[in-house]
C-alpha cells in the first residue's frame, strides 16, 4: 500500500465562533481556501492542530464528516485518531473509516510514556483495527516519549497499512535511519515547517503543514525548485519564508491569528489555549497583513 496524499498536506485548524463551537460556515470557506487557493493536497483533520484534545467525540466526527463532504474528492481527508488509549484510538478510526476518509493520522501516545514495545504495540493494534493507509506522529517534545527509528523500521515492514511518518523535531540521525531502512515506497514528512527543505534534501516526501494555511503555494514552489534540480533557487525561498514559519509557532494561536488578520473568521481557541498578545498580533499583521 503507498500513500498517495502528496506532497503538501495541511494541519487544519477548528473554526469556533463566538461561543467556542465549531463554526460550518468558517469551516466550509476554510476548506475551499486550503485546496483551490493554497493548493493542499491533503487536510489532517481533528489532529492536535485542530485542537483535538479539546474536541468531544460528536464534534471530531462531524468535522470528519463535513470534510469528506465538503472536499468531494479534491483533495484526501486524513484523520487524526491518535491518544494515549489504544481502544479509544481503534474506536475512533473504525468510526472515521465508516464516515469515508482516506487515511488516519496517530500521533505517539502522549503523558503515559509506554516503552518502545508498548509504541509498536498500540500502532500495530490501531493499523490492524482498519483498511486505511496510517501515517505515524512523531513529536517527542509534545509527546514525552520518541518513536525511535527501530521502531518506526519494524513497524513499516510488519504492517502493511503503516506507510507514511509525520517527524516532529530536528534528530536528522533517527530520520536518516527511518528513510535508509524503511520499504522505499515509506514516506518520510516533516512535520516542522522551517525542517521541510533540509529533511526533502535527505529525503523527505512533503510535509504536513501549519504555514501553509497561509502560504501553501509558496510551499509547494520552494519543493518543486528543489524536486527540478533548482537547488539555489529553493533555499533563496526557503530564506524568504523562514520568518513567516517561525512566527507560527509553537500552537494554533498564532496561525489562528494570522488567518483572522487575513480576513478568516476562525474564532479564537479553547482552554487551556488563551489568544496572543498584542505584540503577537501586531507581528502577525507586519508578516501577513
């Protein structure tokens, strides 16, 4: 099984209004924006970047719902189905097979800090529970807990559906590991914005993205330079984007605030997420506005 979900793949983030539910109407412009103007490939939907710990369960499957719906096929939707309850995490994604996605995203067990069998464990028993193709979640610093590449290796040769990793951090060893050991047709994203040219230059897909809610196409100009051989011409755009990627960082706040500056009514974010300072905002207007 290969993962064909591209190479640019947005974070979606969750549109609230005033009342902090989840806003239809932002949503669905939201969707257009990601896939005609920003060119994704693939959303994440109900991932950590939607704020998916503070979602209950009906709202994750109606935002599933609403994605499939409302992409109508131009682009994959991939759900994020990962906790740290392995029976939780099967029952979310045979719910979310059932609603139509085309992949399943699970982010490493997070504050339980299971040992590396216990990782290989919970990831075989979610990837078993469905059909779908499963790309991993590798962010230790969120996590408490790194999928080591033994691990992510075993995983990609014993389970057929584990075809994809999202990596997290700057640890180039453990992705040069994954990439040299894993299938050839496993495929390395990063997960960090400001990651995604150095990780493709050794031999990374894509990435899943924050920056591009906002600067999608410029994304996919930087990867296609450096996928043509333009080696120069894509770090000269990789220099030009790398402040717009730092000031995304480290949470949705601040691509939540900067998609308002641009006109986007995605509402704030709920507890124990608070809004940005002022000096945020206005920083996010200097670079977006």
């Amino acid at each position: 099984m290969v993962l064909e979900f591209g190479r640019l793949i947005t974070a979606m983030v969750t549109p609230f209004d005033r009342d902090l539910k989840v806003n239809w109407e932002s949503a669905d412009r939201l969707i257009d924006h990601l896939i005609d103007e920003q060119g994704s490939d693939s959303l994440v939907v109900c991932g950590t970047t939607g704020e998916s710990p503070t979602l209950t369960e009906e709202e994750k499957l109606g935002l599933l719902r609403f994605a499939v719906s409302k992409a109508k096929g131009r682009c994959k939707i991939i759900a994020g189905t990962g906790s740290y309850d392995t029976k939780h995490s099967i029952e979310l994604t045979k719910e979310a097979e059932r609603i139509g996605v085309d992949g399943i995203l699970l982010v490493s067990p997070y504050y339980n800090r299971p040992s590396q069998e216990g990782l290989y464990a919970h990831f075989r028993a979610v990837a078993e529970s469905t059909s779908l193709p499963v790309m991993l979640y590798n962010i230790p610093k969120r996590t408490g807990v790194t999928i080591e590449a033994s691990t992510i290796v075993r995983l990609a040769h014993d389970v057929p559906n584990i075809v994809a990793t999202k990596e997290a951090h700057d640890n180039l060893d453990l992705i040069t590991t994954i990439i040299g050991q894993a299938p050839e047709s496993f495929r390395v994203y990063s997960g960090d914005d400001i990651l995604t040219l150095p990780l493709m230059a050794i031999g990374a897909y894509g990435v899943v993205s924050v920056a591009s809610h906002l600067i999608g196409r410029e994304m996919r100009e930087m990867m296609e330079h450096y996928l043509a051989g333009r080696v120069a011409e894509a770090a000269r755009l990789h220099a030009k984007l790398q402040p717009l990627f730092n000031s995304l960082v480290p949470n949705p706040v601040r691509v939540k605030t900067a998609l308002r500056v641009k006109g986007f009514d995605v509402g704030s974010v709920r507890l124990p997420l608070v809004d940005g300072s002022e000096e945020d905002e206005a920083l996010l207007r200097r670079l977006f506005g």
